[in-house]
C-alpha cells in the first residue's frame, strides 16, 4: 500500500503504453500509478450467451502481448499486476488494497463489456472510489455516425464517407516515461492462466510467424510504410505476394491504436505523395474494421443472427464429413487447402483467400456461415468480434453491405487469377509442388502421366474434389434464389 492514494489503470484490449487515453491521464495526475489486467472468464456478460471466451489462437497471442507489456511497465516503474476473475469484485477488493483514489480504463464500445464497465462503476462508486474512462479503440465514436433513424449505417461506402467528413481523429499520445509505482502488490503468473497449449503444443508455428507486442506492432507499421505500401492497392489481393500491413492481430489486443495508423499513414501519404492512392486504399480496410465494430456497437449478437431476415429460411445442409474436409484441408481444392493450412500454421489467412475459403463453405458446400465463422473464431489470432462475423455474414450475403447472392467465387479462377505461379499453394501444399502452373489450381485435370511426374496420386497424397465446382455453384444459385423468390412473395 502506498501513502499517496494511487490510480489504478485497468488494461484491457488496450496492450501498449503509447496513445493509450487512460495511462496518459493517470501519469499526468501526479500521483503513483498501478497498471492492473483483469483476466475475466466469469463475469455473466462475458460469459455465453452473451459473449465467447477468446479462441485457442487468441489466448496464446494475449499471453505473448501480456508478457510484452509487463517488460515495458517494468522499465518505466509500475509492474503489471495480473488478477483472474470477474472484473467487478477483483477490482473493487483490488481499489481497497491499494487504497486507491480512482480507477481508469479506455472504453470498448461493445455490449458485453459495457455490461461489465457498469458492473464495476457500481461497485466503487460503493466503495467511495472514483472512475474515469476514455475514448476507446476506435476513429469515432458510434454516436457520431447514425443514420435518419439513430441506427449504424448498413452501408460501407457513406459510412466511410461520413467517416471521412469527421476529419483526423486526435494526434496520439505519447507513452509515459518513468511511473511512481506501488510495491508489494500479489501479482498472478501468466502462466497459472494456461492462456498457452502445452500438451500437445501446437503453437509452434505461431511461434515461427509472430512476434506479438507494442514494440513490433510499430516496427511492422512503420517498414508497411516504408517499404510496403506502394502497389498496395493491387499487391494486396496476391497471397503470392507479402503485400499486406500484417498488422491485424497487432490491432485486436490493442498493440498498437486505429489512430496511431491513421496519422502515421496521413502522415506518409503527405511526405511522399505518388503513394497517396495505395495509402487511401490502405487506410480504406481500417475503415472497413471501424464499419464492423460499429455494426457490433448496434447488433451485439452479430455472429448468432443473420442480419437479412430472408437468410433465416436458408436452405444449410448439415454435412460434418464435408465440414470436417474443410476444417481439415482436405476439400481438393487447392487454394482452398493452401488456405486453411496458412491458417492452422499461423494463426492468419490473407484476406483474399479467406474470401475463398469462406464462399466455397458457405455456397459450394451449403454449411451455414456459423460453423466457419466459429473455426475463425478459434484458429485466428486476429479473431475480432465485429469483423469476423461481419466478413462472414458478407460473404454469405446475409449481412450488412453483402456481396450480392449469385456472387460464388470459383475456387481455380481465383487461383490462377491471384497466385497465377501457383506459389502461395506450393509452400501450403507442397505435395502438389512439382505441378506445372497450368495445373497446380485444378490438378485433377491433369493427365497420368503429368501427375506421376509430379509424384501426386489424387485419392491418396491429395485428395480429388468433394464437390464439383459447377454443380456446387448451381445448387446454390438455386438455394438462394428460392429465399428470394419466397422474400419477395411475402412482402
């Protein structure tokens, strides 16, 4: 316990000491301060149905973030302390241990956790303590971008106007420099959480691919700005290719803030200004994140209900053998595979491919966009609440701004369009390696001869089509029109 009453500043998806409203203001008080995390897996409104425990892929990425952001606190001198339970009742007995003043966070402007912020408000406004949050994780507030109606616009293209007409969010932050902390504080282990897998460990390739945390989060920004930016409106759809930011996991904990990549982008497109159309397009898919949250804010239960009631009478076929060769690479598809493979080693998809992968589940195979977007959920280290399911009720065409309904991506056109060198399936399906370009999409169309000299035995190192490309699109065609024939008829 210190003399002085401190500040506690609760952390949440907020890991990073840079641009961060709550630690800034706290350092600036004058007083000592106690940066506390709060691993919550009880409070009601985190809980189902209400919201989903972080997947397998996210609880190793918190654990690596959490260990990152404790090794910075340390250097500025106020050590992270780590508590488990429901927010309320830990951090209300926590404000009276450390005979706190007040306690501050930055807002997350989805309902589960607003439930749980107000939980907490009543408890140490019982106890005589005070609490202050700040702007959260987005550009705007979803007060400031309503439609006639109060609602989130359902569109992305006035949405990301209006987004625009806002002007610059405020400049960021800077990080704190030394912090008076408070000693003898009980601390938790990270590793009494078990947020990592030990038996079996499958995270090596996570391992392999990431290296979470505020300090890699800048780097990873500032060489996209440097070095990858230019082209980035075309290079971003070749998975061939490293044309992307890479920064989406590094966004979902909070490592690094929308508006920090806001002005370091502006600030990018004004110093050099050939590149002012790639970082347009760039700063176009942060929009596209801040469009899906805002959506969140007003569809809590996003990834449960279609957002087009019509989708609700749609046809699904319930086939856990083809889910299963889905989940498991194993559909004889090969961007598809490439895909899901990518996706198991590391945690991450390039957005085009998931685009693919997630057409071909739910048209080509008929399987309702929820089980996919529940594989996302736990395999992703980017898995985000608003995006994920938004991304997937769009491919879907049930959701907000949705691609239209006969829009079935054709799994080999896209391969050979956007991994036209079959590169990006060759490192995911290395058994298909030796195929020539003209077949490495579609191997089934090669002759014996062809696939012995690959050394591809379809049926048995790779298997053939579970279904056939055409057939597929023209069942779901049909599906889909007969619930918009059934939509029309009723209104």
């Amino acid at each position: 316990m210190t003399s002085v009453p401190p500040i506690i500043v609760w952390f949440r998806d907020d890991l990073r000491l840079s641009d961060h409203p709550a630690l800034h203001a706290a350092a600036n008080a004058g007083v000592p301060v106690i940066c506390l995390y709060v691993h919550d897996e009880e409070s009601p409104a985190l809980k189902p149905p209400s919201a989903r425990p972080p997947g397998g892929a996210a609880r190793w990425w918190l654990a690596q973030s959490l260990r990152s952001l404790q090794a910075s606190l340390g250097v500025i001198g106020a050590p992270l302390v780590l508590r488990k339970g429901p927010a309320a009742s830990v951090i209300g007995k926590f404000a009276r241990e450390a005979n706190a003043r007040a306690v501050f966070w930055n807002e997350i402007a989805q309902a589960p956790h607003q439930a749980v912020v107000r939980e907490v408000e009543a408890v140490l406004a019982r106890d005589g303590i005070g609490s202050q949050k700040f702007p959260g994780d987005l550009l705007a507030a979803p007060a400031n971008i309503r439609n006639k109606e109060g609602r989130c616009l359902r569109v992305f293209t006035p949405f990301w106007r209006r987004l625009q007409m806002l002007g610059d969010p405020p400049k960021p932050l800077p990080a704190p420099g030394k912090l008076s902390g408070a000693p003898n504080l009980a601390s938790d282990t990270l590793e009494s959480w078990h947020l990592e897998p030990v038996a079996p460990d499958w995270a090596a390739g996570l391992r392999d691919t990431w290296n979470p945390g505020e300090a890699s989060a800048q780097a990873r920004l500032a060489a996209f700005l440097e070095n990858g930016v230019a082209g980035y409106a075309g290079e971003r759809d070749r998975p061939d290719r490293d044309g992307t930011s890479n920064l989406s996991p590094h966004l979902r904990f909070g490592e690094i803030s929308p508006r920090q990549i806001w002005h370091a982008a502006r600030f990018a497109a004004a110093d050099r200004p050939p590149l002012s159309g790639d970082i347009d397009k760039f700063l176009s898919e942060l929009g596209w994140r801040e469009f899906c949250r805002h959506l969140l804010f007003d569809v809590p239960d996003l990834s449960k209900r279609n957002l087009q009631p019509s989708f609700d009478a749609f046809p699904w076929r319930h086939d856990p053998g083809a889910l299963r060769a889905w989940q498991r690479a194993g559909t004889g598809y090969p961007i598809v595979d490439a895909g899901m493979r990518e996706l198991w080693h590391s945690g991450v998809m390039h957005n085009r491919v998931r685009m693919v992968v997630a057409s071909f589940l739910v048209k080509h195979l008929l399987i309702d966009w929820r089980c996919g977007e529940q594989w996302f959920w736990d395999t992703l280290v980017d898995a985000d609440a608003g995006s994920n399911p938004a991304n997937w009720q769009w491919v879907a065409g049930s959701g907000a701004d949705a691609a239209p309904y006969f829009r079935v991506f054709n799994p080999i056109l896209q391969g050979q369009k956007f991994d036209p060198d079959g590169a990006y399936v060759r490192r995911w399906v290395p058994e298909l390696a030796l195929l020539p370009a003209g077949l490495i999409h579609q191997p089934w169309t090669a002759t014996p001869l062809e696939l012995a000299g690959a050394g591809v035995e379809l049926g048995n190192t790779y298997p053939t089509p579970i279904v056939d490309h055409r057939a597929g699109r023209e069942r779901a065609l049909a599906a889909y029109t007969r619930i918009r024939n059934a939509s029309m008829t009723s209104v």
